[in-house]
C-alpha cells in the first residue's frame, strides 16, 4: 500500500487540476475522479487525503458546480494554489492544423479559446473534460477531430501540438481551492491569510448592505463575493466570499459578528495562507487613486 499522500481532482490524468496537484505537491499519488461529487465523496470515505478543485477562472468564470456542492459537503479549505492555464490544440500523429474541423474540451477551456478557435475556422464540441476529450480523439485516430488540453496530455495520450498556447488571453489563469476533510487553519498571526465563508442574509430591508458594512467600518478587505440562487428558488439567494484576514484578527472577528447578526447562516470553510501569487493580481495603486506604500 502506497504511503503517499493522495490528492483526488475531477477529470482525467493530464487534467490541468492534475498539473496543479504536482505543482503543490510533487511527490503526491494524484487520484482522478470521474465529477466533483466523486472527489467529495473520496475525500468522505477516506480514499484522498486532500482534493484540488478548481474554483474559478480569469478569463471563463466561476466553476459553478463547486459553488452548490461545496455548502453540503463536511470538508475544510487549507490552502489555495494559482494554475496559469496553457492550453495546447491536439491532433492524432501526422495530423494538420489546416484539416481539423472540430476541437473537443470541457466548455471552461472551450470558453477561454473561443477567439483563436473562430479565427481557425475549428467548431467547437463539448467534453466532459480536457483530458478525457485529448484520450477521445487519441482512441478515435481521426486527423479532423482535435481536443484542448494540456501538454501533460498531449505526451499521456500520444497526440501532437498543433497550435501551443491557443488561449485567448495571456492572463488565463485558474485558482484552485485545496480542501481537506480535517480543519488545519492558519495561526492567527504570520502570513497573510485568507478567510473563506457562506452567508445567508435575513429577509429584512438593506439586510445585505448591513451585514457588509461591518467589513467596511473595520477595513477589511472583501476579495471575492458571489451570489447564486438555491435549490431554483429565485428568493433563496446564497453569497460566497473571500475576506483577506484571519477570524482572529480583531477587525475580522468584528465584522464577522455584525454579518451574523443580519444573517440567517454563515458558515466559514477556512482561513488558510495566501498564495504568493496574489501580488502579482493586485490592482496597482495608481488605479486606486493612491501613492505608492498607500
């Protein structure tokens, strides 16, 4: 029996999400599921120790499965992990880019190639995922049929490169949440951390621009805040956030109150140590209005 540590992701072996276990844990067994409920329920029974899943894009958007699953799951987020996402075109061997009529991917990858896939004249068809598509068309041997995955796939599944890096826009980049079945916070002082939760809000007047404004008055900032309607109810509306702080830290701890008191349900799923990467997406200070230090 393997020791190593497990790492369950959604899609196939070649997935971005398996590029993006081995970034962060390169010694690790990445454990392919078939859908995200998979991957939860993995992580339930024991069988993956922690789980890599995609949250959201910069170019296509939220993962919007993992925002109605992850409420009802019992897992914890420790970490986050930024993929920026290089999509390769992918043939079966000897074929030509000028032959291929169709590219097959999961709709996220087809979404964020979708100008370079028109100016090729190549239609796009939807998979279930990128590395499943690349498998596809390697089994199918047809040179008009390619798939967009990555490059891990293109040499799994034996498939050349027919354009490299045929996403739209140089910043493609997805996050990754990394989720445990065992709470592991970060300590309440050190590196800069990140506090993830859900939020009802009562059925009051201004109960959202209250229950936020404790964040406003304490200074915190909010980086993330998403609204989705529950179970097709057009009033039962939920709202996932990302503040920058720890529970702990008195400004967090203040705000939080005040959210819960115009809340119905909050419910927080970690505070857990900020990627480096964050720096590098940070909106310059001149756009802000403020000097350099501010």
């Amino acid at each position: 029996m393997s020791d190593k540590l497990k790492v369950v992701f959604q899609g196939e072996p070649g997935a971005n999400s398996h590029l993006a276990a081995l970034e962060v844990y390169p010694d690790c067994e990445a454990v392919a599921c078939p859908t995200f409920e998979d991957c939860f329920a993995a992580l339930a029974s024991g069988a993956g120790d922690l789980g890599m899943i995609p949250i959201e894009n910069s170019t296509a958007g939220r993962v919007a499965d993992i925002h109605h699953i992850l409420p009802q799951a019992n897992v914890h987020i420790i970490g986050e992990h930024f993929l920026p996402v290089h999509h390769q075109l992918l043939g079966v061997q000897g074929a030509r880019i000028e032959d291929v009529k169709t590219a097959q991917s999961h709709i996220q990858a087809l979404g964020q190639c979708r100008q370079t896939l028109r100016t090729l004249g190549i239609r796009p068809v939807v998979g279930a995922d990128t590395a499943g598509s690349a498998r596809e068309i390697a089994e199918a041997g047809d040179p008009t049929r390619a798939a967009i995955a990555s490059s891990l796939a293109a040499e799994i599944y034996g498939l050349d490169v027919l354009k490299a890096d045929c996403e739209d826009t140089l910043h493609n980049t997805t996050r990754f949440i990394i989720l445990s079945p065992r709470p592991t916070d970060a300590p309440p002082h050190g590196t800069p951390t990140v506090t993830t939760f859900i939020f009802r809000v009562r059925n009051i007047p201004a109960a959202l621009y209250k229950a936020l404004g404790g964040f406003a008055t304490n200074g915190i900032n909010m980086t993330k805040l998403e609204s989705y309607q529950l179970e097709g109810q057009f009033f039962a509306t939920q709202f996932y956030a990302d503040v920058e702080g720890h529970p702990d830290d008195p400004a967090v701890k203040f705000a939080m109150e005040e959210l819960e008191f115009f809340s119905r349900e909050v419910k927080v799923f970690g505070s857990y140590p900020a990627s480096p990467f964050r720096e590098k997406i940070r909106e310059p200070a001149a756009h802000l209005g403020l000097r350099p230090g501010e």
